[in-house]
C-alpha cells in the first residue's frame, strides 16, 4: 500500500551524495540522481527510495540504479518493525545462498541522512504481479498467456521451498526468533498476532478474536525442524523477468516455523487476490491441491495441519488490513470512524473461512 511522500527529491539527492562519497573513496565526480518511488508508491510498512549514482573510478566511469528501504518514521504499520532483523536476513540470503535477491550493497544503522536507518541494494529490473488492483483482475499478469502464468508460479513456487530448506543454524538465522511472544512456530506467532490485535487501535475485531481462539483451542504439535519463514511468501512480492523470478522482496515478517506457514500464506494471498476479490481465478495457475502436491515432492514430507494454517493466513492478513484502515484514517484517505477495519476485503474472506472451517 502507498504512503504520501514524505522526502524532497533534489534535498535527498544530496543526502544520499554526500553519505555514498564516504562509501565509495576512491569515486570521482559522483552524482546521484532520479530520486523517485515506486510507481506503485512505497509501503506503509517501510520506505522505498528508487535513484541512480554515477561516478569514476580508475578512469572508469560507472552508473548503477540502486534502491534504498528505510525504516518506518512517520507511520508503522506492524508493533515491531524489526528493520534490522530483516535487513541482516537479506545480507545474509544474499552472501551465503543462492535465493534470488537484490545485491545488498550498504546497511546504514543510523539515523543519518534520511532520518532513519536505511539498506541500500542493486535495482533489479522486471515485473511484479499487482495488488491494487489484483493481479487476476488486472496489469501484467492477465496479459500473460496460461503457460506463462503456469511458470511463474511455479518459480515462486520453488523459490519459497529453496528458503524452507535452508539450514537456520548453519548460517546463523536464529536471531529472527521472537520467545517473548512464546515458543519457537506457532505458539509464538500467535502470541505476536494477540499483542497486533491490541496494539493496531482499530477498535472490536469480533472474527479476529473468534479466528485467535479457535486457533489457540486447535494448536497442532509441531513435530518439524523450525524453517526461516519469509512470513509474506506471495507471488506479489517477486520481481519477475520472463516470467522466471529474479527476486524475492519484503522480509517484514520474518521468522521461525513451520514450512506450512508460509505456503498456507502462499495459497491464500491468491484465493484472496481473486475470489476474495470477487475475481475469477485466471487460467494457467495451478490449483492448490497442486501446490501442495509439488511442494510435499520438493521438501519430502506431508504438508500438515494445512487448513488450521489458512484459518491463521486469514486472521494475520485482515489484522494487517485493520491497522492499514487505522492508518488510513490519519493520513486523511478515510474518514474518521470508517467501518473499513471490519469490511475490508481480508475481513470478509476471514468470516468465510471461519464458516467453512470453524
């Protein structure tokens, strides 16, 4: 979701040159220029800055585009932002793994130039399916053919199975986990998702906490090895180029657990993209019984409990949509006292699920 913008371009232009000069000493006659956002704006969750930098160096001259997340400053959409986290989890996929990110280039942990701490990475260039509107409804994507829907999805696809089969320990990943909110997986994410609800100021959630208690009476026995979980696994959140993923974005909601987390999150960002949107699934993407099919094939196990943890996508996505309300309303795009945190999109697709498992 969009922010206003909040930055003079030509004003952190200037930032940004003076903070690169320190990184890059042996550069002559450096300019950086272009700043701009995303066409698709920045998220409430953090700042995203588009720019270019050119210089000389050893009588070589070179132009890079870069892009630059800051941490969240005047509006937080999540209780613990947990900036840092993400951005070491990035450096690290990205030094120690083969999952497609961005190259992360400079982590800057103070609050200069931009006000906030600030990670800087290489601009991939590609596409990346929509969310306003849905990407089965609109853009890109519904321009594709079957075939090429069918290979995108199945890229991402995966790409999540690549991050599920990475060895927490080994490359020193444990830092994500949260036990003050409750044990490692589940029991922790549903402590984090009961502190949001009270923190997100959007007032009565009856479904939120009919979804919280039905999932605390029904906590399964997670049996598995915790896996880094990228927490917004969703095709929404891949750059795309020829319909082959290039790389994975938003690491907001990192953490540890199970694999059925992030594929039940998978599944069920796309049946909100489209049925919870009151749009007909486009042909090509596999169904979710392939999905799951596939993705048992790649991690050599059952995926279990699977519908407890679409009832938990559904719950954490319309907390997310009701403090994006809240949100709305003080920056002036809703009015005071709107009924948007309980008739959202994610709310209602909440209530359905609900009916269905519950």
């Amino acid at each position: 979701m969009p922010v206003p913008d909040q930055r003079d371009p030509g004003l952190t232009c200037s930032l940004l040159q003076g903070w690169l000069r320190d990184r890059l000493p042996r550069a002559r006659d450096l300019v950086v220029s272009g700043v701009r956002t995303p066409s698709a704006g920045s998220g409430f969750s953090s700042e995203t800055l588009l720019f270019d930098a050119a210089w000389t160096e050893d009588a070589t001259p070179l132009r890079v585009a870069l892009v630059a997340r800051v941490a969240p400053t005047a509006y937080r959409l999540f209780p613990d932002p947990r900036f840092e986290d993400q951005c070491r989890v990035m450096h690290i996929l990205d030094r120690d793994t083969d999952v497609p990110l961005p190259a992360v280039r400079w982590f800057e942990v103070g609050s200069e130039p931009l006000g906030a701490p600030f990670i800087v990475m290489d601009h991939v260039a590609g596409l990346v399916p929509g969310d306003v509107p849905p990407y089965h409804q609109d853009g890109w994507v519904v321009q594709a053919s079957p075939a090429e829907r069918e290979r995108l999805w199945w890229g991402a696809v995966d790409v999540l199975a690549g991050i599920h089969r990475l060895d927490v320990d080994a490359l020193g990943l444990r830092f994500v986990d949260r036990p003050e909110y409750g044990r490692t997986g589940i029991d922790q994410q549903l402590g984090y998702y009961e502190r949001f609800l009270e923190w997100a100021g959007a007032g009565e959630l009856p479904d939120a906490r009919r979804a919280l208690a039905w999932l605390r009476a029904r906590q399964p026995d997670e049996v598995g090895r915790p896996s880094l979980l990228w927490g917004d696994a969703r095709i929404g959140n891949v750059i795309f180029r020829d319909c082959e993923p290039r790389a994975v974005l938003d690491w907001e909601m990192v953490t540890l657990g199970q694999p059925e987390v992030d594929l039940a999150w998978f599944l069920y960002f796309d049946r909100h993209h489209s049925e919870g949107s009151g749009t007909t699934r486009l042909a090509g993407f596999p169904s979710a019984g392939e999905t799951v099919a596939r993705y048992e094939r790649l991690l050599g196990r059952p995926m279990r409990d699977l519908d407890y943890y679409e009832v938990f996508a559904a719950l954490r996505f319309a907390i997310i949509m009701a403090r994006l309300g809240v949100l709305f309303m003080e920056v002036g795009w809703l009015p005071p006292g709107s009924d948007f945190p309980t008739t959202n999109t994610a709310a209602m697709l909440l209530r359905v699920i609900l009916e269905q498992r519950c």
